[in-house]
C-alpha cells in the first residue's frame, strides 16, 4: 500500500484526536483501520446510489405523474405541490425552500451526517425537477393518483434507505412527537388532514380525494421499501422440549436460532425451573409450518410472535438442507 494513503487511513480512522501518533509500525493496526476504510467507502457509495436513484423515481412520479395533472400528496412535498398549482412558482423552488426548516432541525435532533446527506437529496431533487424532461404517462386519474403515489414513495423509501430524507415531515413529526407526547403518526396524519382539507378547498373535493389515493399508495410503497421485500416474523418459544425444538429449527426449517438462559414461572406460589429459551426469525408464509412442527414436539409450548422490520447479518436467508 502507498505510504501517503497508510498515513491518512492511519490518521482518520485508528487515532483518537487528542492522541494523534505518526508513526504506527503494527501491520495488524493497519489492516484493521484499511479494513475500517473500505467499509466506510462502501456504505457511502451505497448510500450514494439509493439517494441518486431516489431522487430520479421522486422526480419521475412528480413530473410524470402528478405536476401535469394538480395532484398533491402529503407531508412538505404535497405543501409544495399544493403552493405550485396555485401560484405557479416552480416546484423545484419550493421543494428547496419548504424544506430548509426541515433540514436544521434534522441537523439539530438527529445529527449533521443527516443533514449533510439531506441537503444533498433535496439539492439533487431539485435540480432534477428543474432540467431533466420526464414525458406525461398517462390522462388517467386514478392511474395517475396510483402510480404518481408509487414511484414518489419508491423515492422516498430509497432515500431514507440511502441515510437522508427529500420530505422532512417526518422530521416535523419526531420533534413534536417529543414536544407534545403524541405519536409520530399521529402528527403525521394530522399534517396530512390540513393539507387534504386546504387542497379540496382550492382545487376541488375530486383533486383532494385522488391526493388521498396518491398519499396511500406513496406510504405503502415506502413502507414496503423501508421494511425490506420479505416481512420477518421474530419467534419465541418456551418449552420443556427446548433441545428438540432448536433442531427442529435448523433440521427441518432451516433457520437459524439464538438460545437464551431464562427461568418459568408457574404454579401458585410462583415456582420457577430453569429452562432455555429459543429465539428465531422466519417469513410470514413459514409461521404456519413452524407452528405446526411446534406442535408435534410440545402443544404446551409457550409461542410469542412479533413483527421485525428487517434484518441484517446472521443466518437470515434459508439454508438449503440436505436429504
């Protein structure tokens, strides 16, 4: 390796700032903080191409779908879509100036890598919006409401995926959820609801009713592209037949599992027996076929399920098993 770039690998990323040595011989220490390095390049350029590409289904959904025909959505896009039909002032304007309030408090809650990011994802929507031609898809209300909605959500999705945001009312709703002791989805519908209400009033109640399909169908897709293509169940089984349980698991389902140490409690005076505890995660369509198999070894097995949002390392993906 180049000395100059050992050097910097060693300065930015082995030392602590205050404690900053020059001259570090350890060949372990440098591949552990090259090492450091290459992962770092790699989430950035992964975030780089969820962001960029992004940015495009956004614009895509905007211009393609919505600007054409005065369909809005929710959250500051669908304030600025909203500002656009009734003034004529480019969206690409207020899609830069409705979120800058948006961005320092993101700066301010969440962090400056945040903000950094999105400024840059707003930025590049922006210019986007302002120099690329997308042709009008369809004349179609409805297809446009569905599919403005979806490729807007995509969007979106990518970009939180990418470690920014080109809508910031989910970071309006974090600070008031903190502020007023409501829940972020609560605020979010409430914002939503003045935006549907100021849009039926303007334009019209059939434009409004169309921007709530739009605003459907765009949380969905962003919900699917932030929750990961397969939704994962986490499963927690107490049994006296623990050990059977676990090789079942991996035997016949082919998953992985965690073992816990923990104790039950039964028994009217509350008597306790050590016993392990196994934790496993599988896709919807097998809970079925675990439940089943749980049966056949113990139908008293304590079963607890619970929905996972995604997942990443271990043995995730089903292993192929060998007859």
């Amino acid at each position: 390796m180049n000395p100059f770039w050992k050097s910097i690998i060693t300065r930015t990323v082995l030392q602590d700032k205050k404690h900053v040595k020059t001259d570090v011989t350890s060949e372990y220490k440098m591949a552990k903080g090259f090492h450091k390095f290459k992962i770092a390049v790699k989430r950035l350029s992964k975030d780089f191409i969820l962001i960029t590409v992004g940015i495009f289904s956004a614009a895509f959904g905007l211009k393609g779908f919505l600007l054409y025909n005065h369909f809005i959505d929710g959250g500051a896009t669908g304030i600025s879509l909203l500002i656009s039909a009734l003034t004529k002032i480019p969206l690409y304007q207020l899609i830069i100036c409705i979120n800058i309030p948006f961005v320092f408090l993101g700066y301010k809650i969440i962090g400056k890598a945040f903000a950094v990011k999105t400024s840059i994802a707003i930025s590049g929507l922006a210019l986007v919006l302002a120099t690329v031609h997308f042709p009008e898809i369809t004349h179609d209300s409805l297809l446009v409401a569905i599919f403005g909605g979806f490729f807007l959500g995509a969007g979106i999705g990518l970009s939180v995926r990418g470690g920014a945001v080109i809508d910031g009312t989910e970071v309006l709703a974090i600070f008031l959820s903190r502020k007023t002791g409501t829940t972020i989805g609560d605020v979010i519908i409430g914002i939503n609801v003045i935006i549907f209400m100021t849009a039926s009033y303007f334009l019209s109640i059939e434009i409004a009713m169309y921007s709530m399909i739009t605003y459907l169908s765009a949380s969905k897709t962003l919900d699917f592209i932030i929750d990961g293509i397969e939704e994962y169940t986490g499963v927690t089984i107490i049994s006296a037949y623990s050990e059977d349980i676990r090789n079942m698991i991996i035997n016949t389902m082919g998953r992985g599992v965690t073992v816990y140490s923990g104790k039950r409690g039964f028994g009217k005076k509350g008597e306790t027996k050590d016993v392990d505890i196994i934790y496993t995660v599988v896709t919807r369509l097998e809970l079925n076929k675990l439940y089943a198999e749980i049966q056949k070894i113990d139908s008293f097995a304590f079963v607890v399920m619970s929905s996972v949002k995604d997942t990443k390392g271990g043995m995730i993906k089903k292993r192929r098993l060998h007859h």
